[in-house]
C-alpha cells in the first residue's frame, strides 16, 4: 500500500502548490479577460446562438447559473477558484504519477518536468487545437460532444507521445503519430455559427494566456511531484538496482 | 541482464497494479468531478478555473 499512499501524498502536495501559483497566475492572466468577456455574455444570448438547447420565451437559460448559486467576485471567486485549481491540480499530478509509476522511469525532479511537459501537451496543447480555450459568451457546440472529443484526445494523446517515448521501434513510431494526428483528422465537435460579441483580440489574448499559464502550472505540477515521489520512495526503498542517485 | 530486468520489471509491476489502478481512478475521478461535472454548483464553483484551463464549459 505504500505505492498508493507515497502517489496521494505526492499528488496533494503538487496540486496544492502548483494550483495555488496557477491561480495567482490566472488572477493577472485569464480571470481578468474571463469578467470582461461576461459582459458581452448577454448579448451573445439575445443573438440566440450560444447555446445547444433553445428555451422558450419565459424560461429560465439553465445552463449558465444565472439563477443558481455561484461565488461572488472578488476573494469569495478567487477562493472558489483556487480550491477547484488545486483539486485539479492533484486530480492530474495522480494521473501523471500513476504513468510515471507504472512506466517505470520516475527519478528526480527532471523526470518529473519531463511528465509535466507531456502533460501539458496531451491536456492543455492537444485538446486545445481542436476546442481553443472559450470565454464566457462564444458559441460552442454540444457540451457532452466537447467533452468526448477532449477526453478522446487528451487519452490518445498521452498514449501516442508515451508510445513515442518508450517503444522505440518503426511501427509503434508510426502507430504513435497516427494516434497523435487521428484525432485532429477526426475533428472536434464545431458550433454551427461562430458568430459572437466577444471581440477577436481578447480571445487571441485569452488562448495565449491560458496556454502560458498551462504551460508552467504543468511544469510545476510534473517537477514538485516528481521530486516528491523519488524521494518518498526512496526513503523506504531498501532493496534496488544499486543505481539509485540521490535525490536532491 | 536483458531478462533480468524484464523479469523483475514484470515482477514490480504485478505487485504496482492494484495501487496504481486505483491512484488511476482517483485522479481520474477527481479531474472529472472538477472539469466536467454537469452540476450546476460545481460549474459555477469551478467556472473560472475550468475556462483556464480550457475545458469545455457551457
């Protein structure tokens, strides 16, 4: 069992940390762009093609919390958003260190940022070159179909980069960059207009943003519990190859 | 050599199964519940983090 407990006390220690910094990040970087596209967000609605589901003239939009319990601006959202960031956080720092376990290969911080990086290729990069990261107020298609196609992605992603990575032969080369391409061939689920009120330069604004805070939420993610594994284990690992390094 | 460290690699990983399927669902689940939950309080909750980090939201 200790394989499991090292796992979870890695992922919380990385995910609370790297969310945290991600969402001081976020604070300067996306938040801002996030409220300021909310105020275009109603009149994306009355243009009436935001949303997959029509309502009728006196019904309530469901979907976007209007009438339902959401944190206040200012430190309660800001509170909201770094508890879903750190859950996040460790929620991909176990993903990362269950791969990173059961290939084998995990030593030290570098191994770690190593993680972090395909990390973020496989679910922040990846996803988002079919699905760009939206602001409050652009047309989407289908939620659940967006759903699908991220998680389709993101998985093929990390399979066709660890195939890559691990089995260096031709075919598995060439079966890797076909489950790399595939879904992008595929196509993510596209809205029917693309119409919206939210202005071109802050979206450009907001999809840089988000990548570069990605970028090094990943990074610090695959890094803190990459270090923090090798050294749990290590810690208790008496028996080894004898080429165990010492861990900074 | 070779089959050595195929053998034992063979060996650790039976024994890693069990943990690692169920840190596995764990983050798995995890990241569901924050980025793709259809509940409309942990939407709201997650809202700005879920834009961030460009999951489908809405």
């Amino acid at each position: 069992m200790s394989l499991f407990r090292n796992i979870v006390l890695a992922a919380v220690i990385a995910g609370l940390v790297s969310g945290f910094v991600l969402t001081v990040l976020q604070s300067y970087a996306t938040t801002p762009l996030i409220v300021h596209a909310e105020a275009f967000e109603g009149e994306s609605e009355e243009a009436g093609h935001s949303h997959s589901h029509a309502h009728d003239e006196g019904t309530p939009a469901h979907d976007h919390g209007e009438d339902g319990w959401m944190p206040a601006d200012g430190a309660e959202r800001f509170v909201y958003t770094a508890g879903s960031n750190m859950l996040a956080g460790i929620g991909f720092a176990l993903i990362l260190l269950t791969a990173a376990e059961a290939l084998g290969t995990l030593n030290g911080w570098r191994s770690g940022l190593m993680f972090g990086l395909a990390g973020f290729l496989a679910f922040s990069l990846a996803p988002g070159l079919g699905l760009p990261p939206e602001l409050p107020g652009m047309p989407a298609a289908d939620l659940t179909a967006r759903q699908v196609w991220w998680v389709s992605t993101a998985l093929l992603t990390a399979i066709g980069l660890g195939l890559l990575t691990y089995a260096r032969t031709p075919a598995f080369a060439v079966l890797a960059v076909v489950l790399l391409v595939a879904p992008h061939l595929w196509g993510a689920p596209l809205p029917v207009s693309h119409d919206t009120a939210v202005p071109f330069d802050l979206h450009a604004r907001f999809m840089a943003a988000v990548f570069a805070t990605s970028l090094i939420f990943w990074a610090l993610l695959g890094a803190i519990a990459g270090a923090l594994q090798t050294r749990l284990r290590s810690g208790e690992e008496t028996y080894s190859n004898g080429a165990t390094e010492p861990v900074r | 050599m070779t089959t050595k460290t195929a053998a034992s690699a063979l060996g650790a990983s039976t024994t890693k199964i069990i943990p690692l399927s169920m840190t596995a669902l764990l983050g798995l689940f995890v990241v569901g519940f924050v980025g793709f939950s259809h509940m409309e309080v942990v939407h709201n909750a997650a809202h700005d983090s879920r834009h961030s980090l460009a999951f489908p939201c809405h």
